[in-house]
C-alpha cells in the first residue's frame, strides 16, 4: 500500500469520527424537550377497516406549527396513506404499534417529482426529523407468479442458461400498488432508530439528497423468495451517514449506495449490520452517474445472500476510497432472475449502454473477509487500467458445488483489466468430494499490471487436467511470492500471453505443499 493511499485511508476514518461525534451531539439537543402528539387525539383509529391517513397528518401538522414535537403512534393496528413528515418533527412508534400501507392506489399522492413510486412516509428538505419506537411499519407486500414477461438485459446469457438447463421461465412479480415505504429527499439531520419495517413491495427505505443522517437498530425483512425490487436501504446522492446495527433481510439489494446523477455521495459509514438479500448485500451501484467516495462498511455479517460484497459502475461516475473490512460472508444461489451467482465478490466496470461514459474505480480494499460461496468472485474492467489500486488482504474463499441445474461457477476469483493489484494471504479452498464440471482455475488473472501474490494459498484443488491453481494470462508486470498448494495432479501455475502459452510449470510433487516464489517483469 502506498503512503499516500494511506494517508486517504486514516483521512477517511477521522472525519467518519468527527462527524460520528457531531451528529450525536446533534440529535442529543435537537429531541430532548419536544411536546407529544397522540393520532388518537387527531382522529386515529386503531382499526384496519378505517384510514387514518387524515388524522396521523393533522398531528404532524400541528407539531410543525408549534415548532415541533413527537407524534405517538400508541399500541394497535392502523392503516395509512401517504402522510408527509416535517421539520422537527419525530413519528414515534410505540412497542406494540403497527402502521398499514394501505392496499388502494387512491390513498396515495400523486407520484412526486422524485418519487417515481407510490410513497407511505415521505418528506421533501425538511430538518431535524425522526422515525424512532419499537413499532412496525408493514407494506403488506403481494406477489404473483407468472410466465417470464421480459428478459432483463442485465441478466441476458444467465437467462439463456437457465432455459437451456431446463430451469421453468417464470418469475414473481409486484401485485400493484408497488409502494414505496419511505421516501426523503433533500433532507438533512436525519434518525431512524429501532423501528421494524416489512413486506414492502417497492424499495424500503430510500433517502435521496440527504445529509447527516443515523441509522441505528431498525429491523428490514421482505421475502427472499419473491421481493423482486424491495431493496432495503437505498442511499442515492446522500452524505454523512452512519447505518449502524441493523438487521436486514431482503429479496432485493440490501444496504446500497448509489448515484443517480453527476453529484457528490461521500463519508457512508455501515457497520456492525446483519444482511441476507436475494441479490447483494452490501453493494455501491448499479446508479453511478457521480463521485461516490469514502465508504466503509465494516464488522458486518452476510448471510444466505445471491452475492455478497459488491461494487457495480455502469453510469460514467467515480468510486473511490472504499473499505470491506472484517466480514463473514455466506452465499448461495438463486432463482435465475435475480443477479448474482452466490458469488462472495463481485467489482464491475463497464457501460450501461454504447454511449455512455466509461467510469472509474480506485484505491479499494477487501480485508479480513471470511467467505463461502459458490459462485466465481469477480473483479473486472472492460477498459484495462480503469480499475487502479486494488487491494485483496487477509480474505478467504471457500468453495461449495452449486445445487441448481444452470451451473455458472468457473474459478474461485478472476481478476481482469486491473492496475496496481495486491494479493496478500488470500486462501482458496474448494469441497471435493462433488467437484463440479465447470469449475477451473482458483486464481485467474487476465490483462492485469502491477500484480504483488503474496502468502497465498489454494487447497483442496479439484483435479481436472489442464487447470490450475494460478492462471495468469497476457498480464505486465507480476511478482508472485510465497504461493501455496497441495495437489500434485494439477500444475500450480500457468502463464499465457495473449494468444498462446508462452510458459508452464510442473512443480515437483514430492512434498504435500508446492511452495512457488516467481518473479515475472513482463508477460505479454
């Protein structure tokens, strides 16, 4: 790592702790004294069969003119529509409480300019707002399950794979309306804290615009089998924020940081979140028209999730200075529909369409991740040198035989168009006893430059001819260092250039482990 990389790196952390101090000093004042407001008292009903839309908007109403205040949703059922929270003002659920999204489109408000989706819960520039309790917000989400409609571009040769595995070509899809939960955009000074919120048919949680934001202990859960599009916490164009112990289940991305146009998202702090999603878990992208910068996420645990850590830019738009630190991931796959391949990794950078501008990615690192997947972890750039600096430390992947008919896992990690690539004490290991047929090399490396393998090992290799442990292919400028494996059946290392092998080396089979210490200046 280089020193100024660095010193990014120790920039990042001190001001995600200047701003962490800021915002709790900030909140801490901003709710101490604030008067209470009970919906009962504005008309609320506690009935499911009556919509107290009118009454819990009365209630906010009041607060804002007073300058205000808490609004108590008391213990029962309710049912809303789209009610619309101002400055000041804090819905507060109570334990027991449950708020409706109402089943008729009429309850809603018209779209708004930057809700393309009906909403339950919005707001539009206003400050020092809150939704906090131990009540839940359900969506009451429907789902039906029908013949394929359209084929997804993204997903055109997966697809294709899955109907010539013989895999049946339906999918569910959203029972309208397709509600958006909460919406807030272009707020500022921001908590959300301990609610529950479920079964929503639209994204979840979606702030836009917004700054100085905490998200602490709130609970997200739609279906993973059938939640097409209810992503759980979308950040688009936002800053300053922390997302904080959280637990998040979702049939879509769970926790996602995106950047629907050319502006400025930076200083996103997730940490300590337990995730699952039927697509990623913890991902920036696809949306990437602007600069998305300073990103940690951190002390986090993926479970059962289609892919796990992942950075997507198709839009043009820049990512820079991210960190996946200390993370258990486990993945697995499914229904061909949804994108990913129960792969642990996944970093693309590429072009949403002929004519949009190619982006760029740099000064990332993946470390301290312990993973099990069973798809290939990607890291790739259609324009070589667009992804730089690079870093792999401390990660291990383990993997496992797809149990689905449209097998699509290749190698454990392939790596291509990367600059300023560090490998350090990565392990691959692989489950034998099933191999797989398509399964190839542990490492492939392809059109990289300025590679450091370092302390790396590949076990437990599934003996195919002409696979290898280490497959680097028309690539500048390797050093490999201390590399490790444990098959003698199979070479360890391969090295092709762009239209042939130009080398290959047998590694002596006597002992139980080959340990390879190679210099390779250039490779073409």
């Amino acid at each position: 790592m280089d020193s100024n990389h660095i010193f990014r790196m120790r920039s990042l952390h001190l001001l995600v702790c200047i701003w962490l101090v800021a915002t709790a000093q900030l909140f801490g004042k901003a709710n101490a004294t604030l008067p209470e407001y009970n919906v009962f008292d504005f008309g609320a009903r506690a009935d499911t069969n009556y919509l107290s839309t009118a009454a819990f908007q009365s209630a906010i109403d009041s607060a804002f003119a007073s300058g205000g205040g808490v609004i108590q949703v008391p213990s029962g059922s309710f049912k809303i529509g789209t009610i619309v929270l101002k400055s000041n003002v804090t819905l507060n659920l109570q334990e027991g409480s449950v708020v409706f999204a109402s089943p008729n489109i009429n309850d809603y408000r018209a779209p708004f300019e930057h809700a393309k989706h009906p909403v339950l819960i919005y707001a539009n520039g206003a400050q020092n707002i809150a939704i906090t309790g131990s009540g839940l917000i359900d969506g009451r989400a429907k789902h039906v399950y029908e013949p394929l409609r359209e084929i997804d571009s993204y997903i055109v040769n997966e697809t294709e794979l899955a109907k010539q595995s013989g895999v049946e070509m339906s999918r569910y899809y959203i029972v309208p309306p397709d509600v958006n939960l909460i919406t807030l955009f272009d707020c500022e000074k921001i908590q959300i804290e301990n609610v529950s919120i479920q079964n929503s048919s639209f994204w979840t949680l979606h702030l836009l615009e917004c700054t100085d934001v905490k998200i602490t202990g709130v609970t997200i859960n739609s279906s993973l089998e059938k939640g097409v599009n209810a992503d759980g916490i979308d950040l688009n164009l936002c800053r300053n924020v922390e997302i904080k112990q959280c637990t998040v289940r979702t049939g879509d991305d769970a926790i996602v940081i995106k950047s629907r146009a050319d502006q400025l998202t930076e200083n996103i702090q997730v940490s300590d979140c337990v995730v699952a999603s039927s697509s990623s878990a913890l991902k920036i992208g696809t949306e990437s028209r602007g600069t998305i910068r300073q990103v940690v996420f951190q002390n986090c645990k993926v479970e059962d999730s289609n892919r796990g850590l992942s950075i997507v830019v198709l839009d043009g738009g820049t990512v820079s200075d991210v960190v996946f630190s200390n993370i258990d991931v486990e993945c697995s796959r499914r229904h061909f529909n949804w994108w990913g391949d129960g792969d642990p990794i996944h970093v693309r950078l590429s072009k949403r369409r002929s004519k949009s501008k190619m982006g760029k990615i740099s000064n990332i690192v993946f470390q301290n991740i312990d993973a099990v997947g069973v798809g290939t972890s990607l890291i790739t750039s259609d324009t070589a040198g667009r992804i730089d600096n690079f870093q792999i430390k401390n990660v291990s992947l383990k993997m496992r035989p797809e149990k689905v008919p449209d097998m699509r896992a290749t190698d454990a990690l392939a790596i291509s168009g990367v600059r300023n690539l560090t490998l350090y004490e990565v392990k691959v290991s692989w489950q034998t006893d099933t191999p797989q047929p398509t399964w190839r090399h542990s490492l492939n490396l392809d059109h990289v430059s300025g590679v450091e393998i370092i302390n790396s090992t590949s076990e437990n290799f599934h003996e195919q001819n002409d696979y290898s442990h280490l497959n680097i292919e028309a690539s500048q400028d390797v050093r490999i260092k201390r590399f490790k494996s444990n098959i003698s059946k199979v070479s360890s290392l391969s090295l092709l250039g762009s239209d042939k092998e130009v080398n290959h080396y047998q590694l002596d089979a006597s002992s139980a482990y080959q340990l390879l210490d190679f210099n390779l200046s250039e490779l073409k």
